[in-house]
C-alpha cells in the first residue's frame, strides 16, 4: 500500500461528530473532487470523482449521515495501469439542495460555489475537516523519504483557499497553476506533518516526525548511537498515546489550560512535554504539562 493510501485510509477512519464538522468535510469534498452535471429538465447532479476506495467508502458514509442519498460507480482510469477509480452519484433534489447550500456549495439561488462562505471554515475544528475532505477529495503524499504533499483544486482561486484555510491555523501551502488544474502543496516533513495533525491525521504525521528523527539519529549515529533512538521512540509512543487520549474528548469544551496543552499536543505531535511546556502562555513547568496531560488520560478513560 502506498503511503497515500494509508494516509487516505487514517482519515477515512474519522467520523468527527459535530454536524458543522461533517458539512466542511462535504464541502471540501465537492471543491476538490466534485463535477457539476445540468440533466433534463433543469435537473442538477454532482459527481464525486475519487482514486481511492476508503476515500468512496467515507463520502458515502458521510453523505449518509447528512441524509444524502447517493449511487456509488466505478470505471477504469484512462491511463497506462488502468487504475479503479469511483464515482459518487448525487442528484441535487430540495432536500440534499439544503445541505449542499449548508455546506457552502450552493448558492442560496441554487448555483454551484466556486468556494464555500466563511462561516463553513470559521472554526478551527472545521478548518481541520475542510482539509482533510480535501485530501480524501484530491491528496497526494509521497515520502517518508523527500516527503511531497500536494491538494489538488479546480482552479487556482480554489488552491489559494486551502493555503488560507492552512495559514489560519498557523501552517504554510504555496500554490501552483498547472494545465488542467491547481495544486496547493508542503515540502518538508516537519510542515507536512503538522498539516496531517490538524487534519487528524496524527499517526502518519508521526511517521513522517519519526522518520526524520531516525534519518537525523543515523548521521550522527557515533555520538547518539541506539541510546538516542530508544529515547526518540518513546517519545513518540508517548505522543501517540497522548494523541489518542485526546481523541477521544470534546477539545473545546475543557478547561482552558487542558484545553491549551491538547491543541498543542495535536498541532505538535513531535514535541516532548518539556517543548509543549515552553509553547503555552505563559509557559509552564515540564511537570505541570505532564500532569495537565495525566488528566487528559484520565477524562478520556472515563468518557
């Protein structure tokens, strides 16, 4: 499987649970992937054209969830390997014209948006569904080695709004105009990486992370030598079991600072608890984030 693939598997695995969330995610889903169709008499449809399986199977799970009713199709791509690709076939009648219009692809007049309007990625939570929509929509990820991520958009103005989507929460995508389309695209692990996380993407963010620390260790494998490599491992067996606790909370309804120390544990998920400590404002004692963190655990064992 290639590492696309399991990158689009992760996140074909998170069902967010505000509507708000789920309606970005369609959103981002039309923007990228999506094709407008005008049948007989006036009717409109839009087609959802996909590479990937998990990528079908989680827009017609969260179609159904929205009340949507859609036909899945395949057909082999017009290439060299012949490759599957899917089709997600809706009919736009009143009822899935009203989601549409909630997620921000139609207009109130019924026409296709080129972009959604600000309320429909005015929280940070949905900032986060937007692009991971987008990439299930039209991602792209080589790596780990020379990391290359690349969303793919229908027009340029389409690619300069997940760079703005991206910039909002603190992460940088340059954009490029190609032929045919437009790409927004990260260069680097360390960007990729925290792109994923916000994406919830957090345990390929930590291959990228961990594969980076390792390539590092190797160089200077002398003076680090295997002492260094064990410590980097827990560190990140401990960021993914911290991620995974955090996972399971309502982030934005917990106090303050438990809340403070969770988004820079998902937006960071590399760091130690030492760098996390000195991120919070004010900063604070690498022992008050490990048990800031120690209560996390606890609320997410007992939701």
């Amino acid at each position: 499987m290639s590492f696309s693939e399991d990158l689009r598997d992760e996140l074909a695995s998170i069902a967010p649970r505000r509507r708000c969330c789920r309606l970005a995610e369609l959103s981002a889903l039309c923007h990228t992937a999506g094709a407008w169709h005008l049948r007989g008499r006036g009717e409109l449809a839009v087609h959802l054209d996909l590479g990937s399986g998990h990528a079908a199977r989680r827009a017609f799970s969260l179609l159904r969830e929205l009340g949507v009713e859609t036909q899945i199709r395949t057909y082999p791509r017009n290439a060299f390997d012949k490759a599957t690709r899917y089709q997600l076939h809706i009919a736009v009648d009143a009822r899935v014209r009203e989601v549409l219009q909630e997620a921000g692809v139609l207009s109130d007049r019924g026409a296709p948006l080129e972009r959604p309007p600000k309320r429909v990625v005015g929280r940070s939570c949905c900032r986060g569904a937007y692009l991971r929509g987008a990439l299930l929509g039209g991602g792209s990820l080589s790596g780990p080695r020379s990391p290359h991520l690349e969303l793919r958009a229908t027009s340029l103005e389409g690619a300069a709004l997940l760079a703005e989507i991206a910039d909002r929460e603190g992460l940088r995508l340059r954009t490029l105009e190609r032929r045919t389309h437009a790409i927004a695209y990260a260069k680097g692990g360390e960007e990729i990486a925290d792109l994923l996380a916000v994406a919830g993407a957090g345990e390929t963010a930590l291959r990228l992370d961990e594969h980076a620390v390792v390539a590092g260790t190797r160089a200077h494998a002398n003076r680090l030598a295997n002492a260094d490599e064990a410590n980097v491992k827990r560190t990140v067996q401990a960021a993914r079991r911290q991620l995974q606790a955090i996972e399971q909370l309502d982030v934005d309804s917990l106090p303050r600072k438990l809340r403070e120390v969770a988004t820079l544990r998902v937006k960071h998920p590399s760091l130690s608890l030492g760098e996390l400590a000195v991120k919070c404002r004010p900063p604070i004692t690498k022992a008050a984030a490990h048990h800031r963190m120690a209560v996390l655990k606890q609320l997410a064992d007992g939701a």
